[in-house]
C-alpha cells in the first residue's frame, strides 16, 4: 500500500506531482510519502497490540532526521548500528530508553558513547565485546544494560548478503554457546543482563524463518529461567520483506499475530526492528533521461541517477520496477536502463519494457525508500541527491543536494 499514483497522467506522491518537485528541486532526488510512511508503521504497530511492544525503527534503512523525528513522534524507538545513528537518533529527541544498539563491531567510543545516554540496552555479539562493554561501564561507574545476540543458524532464504542467521555469517553467538555466554554475562559486576536478541536477515518473503527463530528463542528463554536468569525484552529483529516485483510476503497483521501468539503467556517486551517494511515502498527516486543509444545488442536508456545514488540493483541483482512519470500509451521498447558511471555494473533496472521516452523526460525508480538513500556514496565525484518528503499537497525539502564544495570540504591540497 502507497501513495504513489497517477493523476491526470503523471505520477504523484500524495497530492503533488513529481514533476512539479523536479522543477523546483532538479533531478535526481529521492521523494517519500508522508502517509504512507504512517500507514506503514501504524500497521505494524498494529499488529502488535495484543503484546507489550517496542517498535525500534531501524536507522540504517533511512537515516534523514526529518523522518527519524516523525516516527519518534509516533512513539517510534530507534536501532542504531553505529555512535553516528545513535547522534542522529537523540539529536531529534528519540527518548534514550527506546533505543537499542546492534552490530558487531561496537568500539569502546560508541559503547560510552551510548552508556552515557542511557539508552535501552546493547545488542552484544561476542564474548570480547561482553568484557569490553563491562570495562566501559566499570570506568563510568554504571551497570551496562545488554542483550545477547543469538544467531538460531536458520536460513532466511533472501540474498546471501543479507542473509544474518547461519553460522557462516558473522553475527551473533552460536545457540550451542550462548547459555554459556548468558552464565558468563551474568557474573560480570557492570552488567546488567536485560534481554535476548535475534536478527536473521532482510527482505524475507515467508513467515517459516520467522516461526522457527522465535520458536528457538522462546524454548532458550525457558532455559534460561531454569537457570533462575530472567529477561526482560525480547528483540527479534526486522527483515520483513517487502513488494519489488512479485513478491508476496507476509503482511505485517499476520507476521505480529504469529509472533504474539508463540510468545503468549510469556511476560516480557517484545522488541522489533523494521526497517524495509516501514521505508522500501514509501520512497522513490526521480531521474531524468539523457541519452536513448542503440548497440547491436541493447537499447540503453541513459539517465542521469546512477549507482552511487541506488546501489541496490547493482549490489545485489535486485529488481526494482522502473516507470515513466508521465502516463504513456503507444508502443514499448526493450531497454537497459543505465546511470552515467564508469563501471559497467552501474545499471537501474534490465531488460525493462518501457515506452519510448526522450531526452528531457522523467523516470521514477519504484520502491527505494529503504537502503537507496542510506547506501549512496560520492562515487564518481557526484554529489548526493535531494530528499523530498511530501504531505497532502505540499512538499519539503529535507535535504539539499550536495555542491562541489560540500564534497572537497576534508580534503586537502599538498604539493609533494
Ligand atoms: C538491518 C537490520 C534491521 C532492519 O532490517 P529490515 O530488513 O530493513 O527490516 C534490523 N535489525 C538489525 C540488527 C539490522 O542489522
């Protein structure tokens, strides 16, 4: 569900017309839709409403403060994976005690850093991270909060790179040793064992992965209770998934009830973590077509956005649909829709069928609200696009583009 439509055959957000922004704005930018950002996350937290719930919204997805302030003002709580998300989370006012902190590669800075703001609890992954967690609070004189991060060696089944639950990958502690770790935990003086944690992975497309990692963990906190260790919240991660092409993951109310319904009885807080579900399809990215060249082999639609500004196809082979901003009847071409960077990998979208569409004219690129933003880079020396949140009828810019300056701002010249 969203509010990307066409009225009087161009493409909206809400009630304004992408190219009205592209005017105003240039092109490329990324634009979001307010209400469908609200109706995302007010689904969600729907469908948690039978459980005592915190919906810790995951930065990484899309980080601009102007959405991380609106979903604080729904009650939203943060995941932050690094001391600049965790910034960014109080700088727009998130209340400390709702949020978590994951990742295994926390350094003793970021660990303070956080201990220091109270925040909700840490997601630990090692026992070394453990040991230096206690230092840091030792040296605060405080109880660190944590939460173990468990890996369930489930496979997601979504894109080997993000995939997070199998032992081969790098997070969290092997099921087999994690009521060792919890013990070990446990007679740390500046630990405060608070929480269990588990992540599997993102854009998964079926419940099953899900049954079996809280089905997993609910049996380990059993354990646990034998071993008189009781815990308080129960983070199980986002990764649901969501509509690129045709996908059919479950639906939020069904996800929650599933989860509810195992953990029913049990007194405790359940954590979530969404990201894509709340961001994916709530955004897209505009470009505007610079060239049409035809090889013996292709048709190539050049356009000024590229991979440094959407590295979602290019990373992972994914699909996200591509659509013309103005409505166009007539016949369609085959074509690889492709971005002005030096690599061959840099492509939106292949073997698209698209109408013939001219220099001058916009695209939008479906359904890059999570990790579009958020994983564009400088590449190319190109600056970083615009984001554009639109509501009803009007639209904000929540963040410039880039100028040359912003970009050369660290650097400097040395003649040697
Ligand atoms: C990336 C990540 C999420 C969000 O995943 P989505 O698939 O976007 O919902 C949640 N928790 C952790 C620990 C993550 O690394």
């Amino acid at each position: 569900m969203n509010y990307f439509n066409y009225k009087n055959s161009e493409l909206c957000a809400e009630d304004v017309s992408l190219k009205t922004i592209a005017k105003e704005v240039g092109t490329p930018f990324y634009v979001y839709s307010y209400q469908t950002i609200k109706r995302h996350f007010d689904v969600f937290t729907q469908s948690l409403k039978n459980s005592s719930h915190l919906v810790c919204y995951s930065v990484k997805a899309n980080s601009n403060l102007s959405l991380l302030k609106m979903l604080s003002s729904w009650g939203g709580g943060m995941d932050v994976v690094s001391g600049g998300e965790l910034k960014r989370a109080l700088k727009v006012g998130v209340d400390p005690h709702k949020i978590v902190f994951s990742g295994v590669g926390k350094t003793k800075e970021e660990i303070g850093e956080a201990l220091k703001s109270e925040i909700l609890m840490l997601n630990v992954e090692s026992r070394e991270e453990l040991d230096l967690i206690n230092a840091a609070a030792r040296e605060l004189h405080v109880k660190a909060p944590v939460s173990l991060r468990v890996n369930p060696d489930i496979d997601a089944r979504t894109h080997p790179h993000i995939t997070t639950g199998l032992y081969k990958n790098k997070f969290g502690l092997p099921f087999e040793r994690a009521l060792d770790e919890y013990l070990y935990a446990r007679k740390q003086l500046h630990l405060n064992v608070v929480g269990i944690d588990c992540h599997i992975g993102s854009q998964l497309t079926e419940l099953g992965p899900f049954i079996s990692a809280v089905q997993k963990v609910k049996e380990f906190i059993q354990t646990l209770e034998k071993y008189d260790l009781h815990i308080e919240y129960v983070d199980l991660g986002g990764g649901l998934g969501i509509t690129y092409n045709e996908e059919t993951p479950p639906h939020p109310e069904e996800y929650g009830k599933v989860i509810s319904d195992i953990m029913k009885g049990m007194k405790l807080t359940l954590i979530f973590e969404p990201g894509r579900v709340i961001m994916g399809n709530a955004g897209v990215l505009v470009s505007q077509v610079l060239y049409n060249k035809q090889t013996p082999a292709k048709n190539f639609l050049i356009v000024d956005a590229a991979m440094n500004d959407l590295i979602r196809p290019s990373l992972y082979n994914a699909y996200q649909q591509i659509v013309s901003i103005d409505k166009k009847e007539g016949d369609q071409l085959q074509v690889d829709v492709v971005g002005p960077i030096c690599e061959s990998g840099d492509y939106l979208g292949k073997e698209r069928m698209l109408p013939r569409m001219k220099k001058g004219e916009l695209i939008a690129v479906m359904s890059s609200g999570a990790y579009g933003f958020s994983m564009s880079s400088n590449y190319n020396t190109r600056g970083r696009v615009p984001e554009v949140m639109v509501k009803n009828d009007k639209f904000y810019v929540i963040r410039e583009r880039e100028s040359f300056d912003d970009l050369i701002k660290n650097e400097k010249i040395i003649e040697l």
